[in-house]
C-alpha cells in the first residue's frame, strides 16, 4: 500500500469558551465593576479571557449583564492584547449560571439551529468565570485534552477543599464516577460533607450542552437555572461525566471581596516572582517586591526591597533596579542602575545611571551611560549619551545632546503661563550652577553657562553665556546699616582682630 504524505492538522483548539461575566459582585463594596478590579497589572477578567483565549479557541465568548456597557467596553477594549475578538453576550432577567452560558450559545456564530431552536455547536465548548484570574490555560488545556480522549459529555474540574462551604458538592457513585453536582444550599447534611468542589470551570460536548439547558428549570433554593444540572442530565441520557481534580486551589479560586482580591493578587504575584527568579533574576525580598504579570525582565538582572514594576516595563540584562522604586511602562536597558525613583513612560539607556530620589515623568529618554541624578524631574526630554544631570533640577520638553554637562540646580522654565516650549542643549556643554533655560532657547555645541545665568537668547556654539551682573563689595555696610546686631559684632570682630598693631595680630 502506498502512502500518501499527509500534512498534520494545526492542533485545533475547542469549539468555544463562554466567560461568564454577568455577576453583580456586590461584597466587593465598589462602584467598580467586580471583574474590573485588577490584580498582577491586569482586570480579573483580562486574565481570565487571557487564558481562554490562549487555548486556541474558534470563539470566544463573554456573557455580561451587571454594568454592561462599561464590562463590555472593558472587553473589547482588551481585543488587541487577546489577539482574540471576544464576542459580548447579553444575559437576560433569566438568573443563574445555566442561563448566561445558554444566552452564551445564542451568541456563537457557528452553532446550528439544533431542535428546539436551541443553538447547538459541534465540538467541545468550554465555560469559565471572568474572576477567577489564577487559572492557567496549561489546566484548561488539560481538561480539554482529557474531556476529548475519553469522548465524554461533560468533564467538570474540581478541587479538595478543607472548608468547602458555599461550593457545589461532587457526588460519586460508589464506582467513584461522577453523578452529578449539588449546591450548597440545596445539599443535605451528608453532602455538605464531600470536600470536592466544583470549580466552576467545564468542557462540554456542544451539542449535549444545548440540548441539556433546554430542560435545566429554576425549581431549587435559589430559583436560578443552574449549570450544575447539565451533568445528571446529561448522565440520563447516556452520556459520560467525568472530573479533571486539580491539587492547585489557587486556580479555581474567585475572588468575591477585596480580601479574596488580595490574597490572589499576593499569591498571582509570589508566582511571578518565582518565575522571574527561575528564569535568572535575583529578587532580594520577595515579599515587598510587586512585579505586574505583563512585566518582562531579562536573564541576571537584580530587584532590590520595595520596589513595583509595572505595566510593560522591561529591564535588560545586568540592571539593578531598586530599592523603594516604582518603574511603570518604563524600559531599562542593559546594565543600568535604578534606585529609590518614580518613572513613568521612560527609556534609560544601557548602563545609564538613575536616581536616587529622581522623578522620572513620560517621555523621558536617557541615553546609553547617561545619568538623571538625585532630586531631579524630568519630562519629555532627551538626554544623549554620556551626558549628565546630576544634581536638584527640571528638564521638561528638552533635547540635550551627548556628553554634556548640566550643572546644579538648572532649570528649563518651559512655560510662559500659555504654552510649552522646547529647551534645546547641544553636545559637550557645561552648564554652571542655577542656570536657567527660558524656553523657547538654543545652547550651541561646547557653550558654557555661568552661575546663576537666566538664558533668555540662543548660546552659540562654544560661548560663554554670563548674565549675572558683576559683583560689588561695599566695605562696611553692615556695621554701618545694621549697627548693634550679631552680624555686625562678628564683623567688627574680625576688623579688630585684623588691625596692625593689636595683641593678637602678634600672636
Ligand atoms: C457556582 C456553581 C457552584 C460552584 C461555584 C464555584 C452553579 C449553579 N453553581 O456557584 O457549583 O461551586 O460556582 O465558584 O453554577 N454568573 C453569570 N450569570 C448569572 C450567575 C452567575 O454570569 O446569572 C457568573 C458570575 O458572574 C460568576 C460565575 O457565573 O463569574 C459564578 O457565579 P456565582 O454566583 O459566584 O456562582 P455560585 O452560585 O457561587
Ligand atoms: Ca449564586
């Protein structure tokens, strides 16, 4: 028999996931949407639909209701960073889970009129929540493979918890197969024994789901259409149920109140670090060092106590960063050093030299070996390579070429009241103490400054700008003006002392 060459086929993700997002949230006590609040630098939700979307789906779905339009937006607006277009769900006055992953079906766009109008996709459908941001798409992977191996209807992933209370219970047969799931409230004394929990987090077969929702009604405790009822219908007809247990608590785990909210957020970012840490960077202090999901360190840099990196920050090899600094959106390049400072929106160069105590505003570019000093801001200006703003100063809307020098003090006064304007500093310059740029202004290559100098024209290249007046002593002015103070007795002092003739002279 000949073969033919056959091409493998992408491995193809499920059908669907349905994100469940239609919640109220209230014990989080916020005007803030529950699945807003975010942990590790992103929305609950961000990360949940992050992990859903990385399973490959053909679609992705988010059922929403509580404060639609701004958790829709919220959704959408994650488009870009999901590669993924999330299609938005509405649930209707129908409560319960059941019934938002119903209205989720009615969403998709592949799923077929099934009998009874009911939409009923082909292939393995996957229902999570939108707060429960620790779940991992290796796990979602896993229940996927293992619900498609062994072709069963329903896989449902659960955890042994020591309180389970509030969770659905786990029933097992006595073959130790899974018979179904029931509520907390609805439980007897018995089954509120069973420490195995419904996570929340399925994959179905499309088609039995559809068909299973059809007959779910809101007959229990709470008088919601409980998802949960698809496994023993799905069981009565014939169908395999089955449970992927997962031994990790953290990803099954939602968060209802901000003290939820901040457990996950501390043990999202212990996982963080510890992935950094592995991946060759030195955290000193593990538990006062808070590193953004989203944020991305390469190998042999170094985190010192206190210090936040945020947002897309990036920090090359050899860096330092730290400690008592915040770094968002901020990219640090390789064998840097950052220390105690607040930067936003920044580029500091390889081996550029910043802080401490240095207020780094967006738009800030340092260039490579560059230094932004103690007591500095800075905003929207470019400093060249090799050059130096050392010490107590304001460089906002500014382009300083390379290996210039600016001196204490200095001031680019970029506002007249009305408008912004440029401060422009050529290479090789040396500016002395306390000059002042009065923007809109030009300093020439090699141009020094004097002290105290208000720069109010352009500087040539390689000119001296002085504008200080020259100084003039008037001998004798504070024993004449300011006769009896300590000031003029400490004078009077020294001119007695310094008399020809006198004792101590002879000393
Ligand atoms: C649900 C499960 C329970 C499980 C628990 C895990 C049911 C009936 N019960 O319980 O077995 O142990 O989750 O946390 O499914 N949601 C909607 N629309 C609704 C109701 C809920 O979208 O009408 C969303 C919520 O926003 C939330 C998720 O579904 O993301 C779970 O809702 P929640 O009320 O917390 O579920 P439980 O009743 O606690
Ligand atoms: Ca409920």
């Amino acid at each position: 028999m000949t073969e033919s060459p056959v091409t493998p086929a992408p491995p193809a993700g499920p059908a669907a996931v349905i994100v469940l997002a239609a919640g109220a949230g209230t014990r989080m006590k916020s005007k803030t949407p529950k699945i807003l609040h975010q942990i590790g630098g992103k929305s609950m939700i961000g990360h949940a639909l992050a992990a859903a979307a990385a399973l490959d789906p053909r679609e992705l779905v988010a059922v929403v209701r509580h404060q639609r339009d701004l958790v829709a937006d919220h959704i959408l607006s994650l488009g870009e960073t999901l590669g993924a277009t999330p299609v938005i769900a509405d649930q209707d006055e129908v409560p319960g889970t059941g019934r938002a992953v119903q209205c989720g079906l009615g969403a998709l766009q592949t799923s077929d009129a099934g009998s009874g109008g009911t939409a009923a996709p082909s292939g393995t459908v996957v229902v999570t929540y939108g707060d429960v941001p620790l779940l991992t798409t290796e796990l979602l992977a896993e229940l996927v493979q293992t619900h498609e191996a062994d072709s069963n209807a329903v896989t449902v992933l659960t955890a042994l918890l020591e309180d389970p209370t509030g969770y659905g219970r786990i029933l097992r047969d006595t073959d130790g197969s899974v018979a179904g799931i029931v509520e907390h409230k609805d439980a007897t004394d018995a089954q509120r024994q069973v420490n195995e929990v419904n996570s929340g987090i399925y994959a179905f077969d499309g088609a039995v789901l559809s068909t299973a929702l059809a007959q779910v009604t809101t007959d229990n405790a709470q008088g919601e259409m409980y998802l949960t009822d698809v496994l023993q219908i799905a069981r009565a007809a014939g169908g395999r149920v089955a449970a992927v247990s997962t031994t990790d608590q953290w990803q099954v785990e939602g968060a209802n109140d901000r003290v939820q909210l901040q457990a996950l957020g501390a043990e999202m970012n212990r996982r963080t670090l510890q992935r950094h840490m592995r991946a060759g960077t030195t955290i000193q202090d593990p538990v006062t060092t808070w590193i953004d999901s989203t944020v991305t360190l390469e190998p042999d840099t170094t985190i010192l106590p206190n210090t936040h990196l945020q947002g897309s920050t990036h920090i090359g090899e050899d860096s330092v960063i730290g400690p008592d600094t915040t770094l968002v959106d901020t990219r640090v390049g390789i064998g840097a050093t950052v220390t105690r400072t607040q930067a936003t929106g920044a580029v500091i160069g390889d081996r550029a030299g910043v802080g401490p105590f240095t207020y780094i505003r967006p738009g800030t570019v340092l260039g490579e070996q560059g230094k932004i000093g103690a007591f500095y801001e800075t905003k929207n200006v470019t400093v060249g390579r090799g050059s130096k703003l050392s010490h107590l100063g304001y460089a906002g809307d500014a382009e300083i070429g390379d290996h210039t020098n600016i001196g204490c003090g200095n001031i680019t006064a970029n506002y007249d009241g009305v408008n912004k304007h440029r401060t422009v500093i050529g290479s090789h310059v040396r500016t002395s103490s306390n000059t002042v740029f009065i923007a809109p202004v030009t300093v020439g290559d090699g141009a020094y400054t004097g002290a105290g100098a208000v720069v109010r024209k352009d500087v040539p290249a390689g000119a001296l700008a002085l504008t200080v007046a020259p100084q003039r002593n008037t001998e004798g002015w504070v024993e004449d003006r300011r006769p009896g103070s300590p000031a003029a007795e400490a004078a009077a002092q020294v001119r007695l002392t310094h008399q020809p003739g006198t004792e101590s002279d002879n000393a």
